[in-house]
C-alpha cells in the first residue's frame, strides 16, 4: 500500500533556475529558449493543487483517460459547467467522468448543513407516508408539516391542518402530488433564471424550503431516521467521514413533548456509532454548532457559551462553532466581537469555522469578514467565494494552512457565479492554496453526497490543468483539514489510500 505523503505548503520560493530563467527572458534580445518556456511551465503547474503529487504509473494512465474525456467534453456546445446547474444536472448524469467521480474515494463532507443532509426524494417517499403527518399550506405559497397525535391547533400562518393520509386517499394518482411536495422542498426548477431573477428571490426560496423541512426532520423518530439515512447516502457516495453544520434544533414526539440540545446531541452521537459499527470503513461525525448571524450580541455570547460546555461535555464529537445564514443580509463577523472573543477570555478553547466571503459584495462589511475570520483565528473558511479579492487574506490563511471550503454548486445556484469556469476558486487552486470541496446544502440543490461538486470543481473550474493529482490532493485535503486529532487523521489517510489504491486497480487502463 502507497502510504499518503503531501509536501508541505507555505511561501513559494523562486528557484534559482526559474530565477536564470527569468532574467534572461528580460535581459536577452532574440527568441526565447523553448526549454526556458517548457521550465517556466513545468514550475506554475508544480504550484496548482496537485502539481506536486507523485502519480503511480497506473495513476498516470487513469490520468491520460480522464484527460481524454475531459477534452471530449470541452469540445461540446452543452458543457455542463457553463450552464446552470438545474440545467447541467442531466448532462453530468450522461458524463463517464461523472460516473468516475461516483466510485472514486472522496474522503471527507466538511461543509453540510444538517437540515439539507438526506435527499427530498426519501423525504417524501418515506417520511410522509409515515403514521400523524400533517399538512398545511401557507399563505406564502409554501407548506408546513407536522406530526401529532391530533390534529394541529392552527396558526397565524397555517391555518388548516390536513392528514397527509387522508389528502392522499382523496386523489386519483397522488405522484404529481407528491412531486409538488418536492418543490417545495427544494430549489429546483427547469427555468431557474426566470424563476430566481435576483440573489434575493433564490435566498427567500432557500429559506422558505428549510422552514418546510423543519417540521419533517425535528420529529424525534424522524430525526433518528434521518441521520442514519443522511450518514448512509454519503458512505454510498464514497464519502469516510462527515462535519456537519447544525442548530440542534429541539426535537418533539408525537404527543407534543419537546426534547433539549442535550437529547439531540446525544442522538447524532448514537446514530453515529451505531453507523460506524456497522460500516467499519466509515470513519465518523463530528459537529459543528451553528447559530444564526441575525441574532443579537447577547443571543450570541449565550450560544457561544453552551458550545463551550458541549465541547467539554462531547469533547470527541463536538468540532467547534460558526454563525451561519445569509451573509449580505446578517450582521459581520466583527458585530459579535465581544461574544466571539469570550473563549479566549475564559481560557478555553473553541474552534471556529466560520462562513465568510460569500458574498460578491467587494468592500462592503460582509466582504470584511474574510479578515475578521482569520483575525479571530478560524480553522477553516465556509465559501470563501470573495478570498481571490483579498491578497494579504490570501497569504495569511495559505501561511498558517486555513482551508477553504469551496461549494461550488451553492454558490452558482445562489447566483454568485453563472459560468462555473469564472468561479474564484480557479484562481485559488492554481495557486495551490488550501482547499476542500462540499456540497453545503446538497438536498435542496437536487444533488447527494460530494460527486456532483467534485465534477465541477474538476471539469470547469480546475480546466484541463486539474487532474488527477488535483482530485488526489482535494480528498486529502479533507481528512489533512478536518478537526480530527493527528492519531485519527493518520487512521483516516491510511483508511483512505487503502480504498484510493482499490479504486486504481479497478479502474486501470492500457497504455494510450
């Protein structure tokens, strides 16, 4: 077995060859020499991601194959990452790299949040078939759900509640029913300029489809249910290992009776193990406490306070905190100085892991929390989609190994980025800086797992110089960037070249 070795990364240092190189290219007159070209070529592609990773001689075959398909894919009209997702979503079904992509062992999701975790498919087919679910339609054209013993008291914006059962024996064929039901639980549609013609029109629906999740998933046998099914859809993607962003939002029985924080937590630790024990090869779950960045100060120094005493009382399972929601419309990092700064007032220690940067807002407050981030010592950066505009950002996170989480799906469906080939990471990765890839809300956009991001990230933003050093390093990087503590990173990198070794020897090919 190949055992994982990635050099380090920090300043690049200009050798003296490149160094010759260079001055020659300015002070010599006449045409330059092709091998000082061929040099100066060699040293920018050694500085992306994956330049610098040794490839095995059945790795370097893989790799003409998929350089192959890529050019293939290039050379169409329809190349899927120029469209709009909802749009390339069938085109990348058709892909061979996609395909590839499935198979391939991705290490680890560190940027999903936990209402978005299980494909709306499942939840519908399943969940709200389930015994007491209750339906409501919304004045705002959206729906509730809810289970109970009875039917549910109305409120100011459900008025009537219906037995999802009932509703259904009334109806000829309830599958476009249930379709609709889908809709309303994800972003998805065939026309998603008209129908999402501005960044506020997509976040209001975004918003509106967690709402609607929310009564399904909080539901204490639901939720249980949910984990496990969510920690099944990545094991089936070839996905080890999982932090997910959540609330913990307080789960309720059928009668009415509500759960504490501590309930939850607990359970995402037990669905855990008990998943882990019956898939060895999965390494496990850790949380990252999350809270809203539209609450106030006090709201938020009371949040950062409870994550400190669960960090102490799930010391293994509790990752570290962020603020989450919509940046443009939240208030900045720097707002909730005086409650983010009280770890290191009490003496203790609370890993961040804060969204910052997802915003195409350049100057603005929002754009300042990329700084504000790596000033109040982030480990890793959600999005980080403004990073690119912000060079002392840059060098600082890329010196001290902060990891950006590039979502890319996300961010074009929230109309970041039209054409994911002009996403920012492109520049991140040429440059070799410390990366992972995620899917952040994988349901509502339609996706499960990490493939769908990976093919993007590969196929459109890396361009032809991505390869499969480059798709190497990224699931490195996940399990390298994690939370985990060194003994369970070096279990989880031996873990995973062993399945990465597996994956080459079954997807060999001949000499081209």
């Amino acid at each position: 077995m190949n055992k994982v070795v990635l050099p380090s990364r920090g300043r690049y240092t200009i050798t003296l060859q490149l160094a010759a190189v260079m001055c020659c290219v300015t002070v010599c007159g006449g045409t330059p020499d092709p091998r000082q070209r061929e040099t100066m070529m060699h040293q920018e592609a050694s500085r992306q991601i994956g330049g610098r990773v040794h490839l095995t001689g059945a790795e370097q075959r893989l790799d003409a194959h998929l350089r192959k398909l890529k050019e293939q894919e290039m050379a169409v009209a329809q190349f899927p990452p120029a469209f709009h997702f909802f749009k390339a979503r069938p085109l990348i079904h058709k892909s061979p790299i996609f395909s590839l992509l499935q198979r391939m062992p991705k290490g680890a999701a560190l940027h999903i949040h936990s209402s978005s975790l299980v494909s709306v498919d499942w939840l519908v087919k399943n969940i709200t078939y389930r015994p007491h679910c209750y339906i409501c339609f919304t004045w705002g054209r959206s729906v509730r759900f809810v289970f109970s013993s009875r039917r549910p008291f109305p409120t100011w914006d459900c008025l009537y509640w219906q037995l999802l059962k009932t509703l259904r024996a009334n109806m000829v064929d309830p599958t476009d029913f249930d379709y609709s039901l889908m809709q309303n639980l994800t972003l998805f549609t065939e026309d998603p300029d008209t129908t999402y013609p501005s960044q506020d029109a997509v976040w209001e629906r975004f918003e509106m489809a967690f709402v609607a999740i929310a009564g399904l998933v909080t539901y204490a046998p639901v939720f249980k249910d949910f984990l496990y099914k969510g920690l099944e859809q990545l094991f089936h993607d070839n996905i080890m290992y999982l932090e997910l962003r959540t609330g913990l939002s307080r789960t309720y029985e059928l009668d009415g009776s509500i759960h504490d924080k501590a309930w939850s937590l607990r359970t995402y630790q037990e669905v855990t193990q008990q998943f882990v024990a019956e898939h060895p090869s999965f390494l496990g779950a850790r949380l990252i406490i999350s809270v809203h960045r539209l609450l106030s100060v006090s709201d938020v120094k009371a949040a950062v306070k409870e994550a400190i005493q669960m960090q102490k009382d799930f010391p293994e399972f509790v990752a570290g905190f962020d603020l989450v929601g919509r940046e443009d419309r939240g208030r900045p990092l720097w707002f909730f100085r005086e409650a983010l700064s009280l770890p290191a007032e009490l003496g203790v220690t609370l890993p961040y892991f804060f969204h910052a940067g997802e915003t195409d807002h350049e100057g603005t407050e929002v754009d300042e929390n990329i700084l504000d981030a790596l000033l109040f010592n982030t480990t890793r950066i959600g999005h980080g989609y403004a990073l690119a505009h912000h060079p002392l950002a840059k060098e600082l996170s890329r010196n001290g190994n902060v990891a950006v989480e590039v979502c890319p799906i996300s961010n074009q469906v929230l109309k970041l980025v039209s054409d994911l080939r002009n996403h920012p990471a492109a520049v991140l990765m040429s440059e070799g800086h410390p990366m992972v890839v995620s899917s952040d809300d994988p349901s509502l956009f339609g996706t499960t797992g990490l493939s769908y991001d990976f093919y993007e990230v590969y196929v459109g933003i890396g361009g032809l110089r991505a390869n499969l050093g480059t798709l190497k390093e990224l699931a490195i990087n996940s399990i390298r960037y994690s939370s985990l503590p060194s003994q369970l990173k070096e279990r989880g990198l031996a873990m995973w070249q062993r399945t990465w070794d597996k994956f080459i020897s079954e997807n060999s090919y001949s000499n081209p």
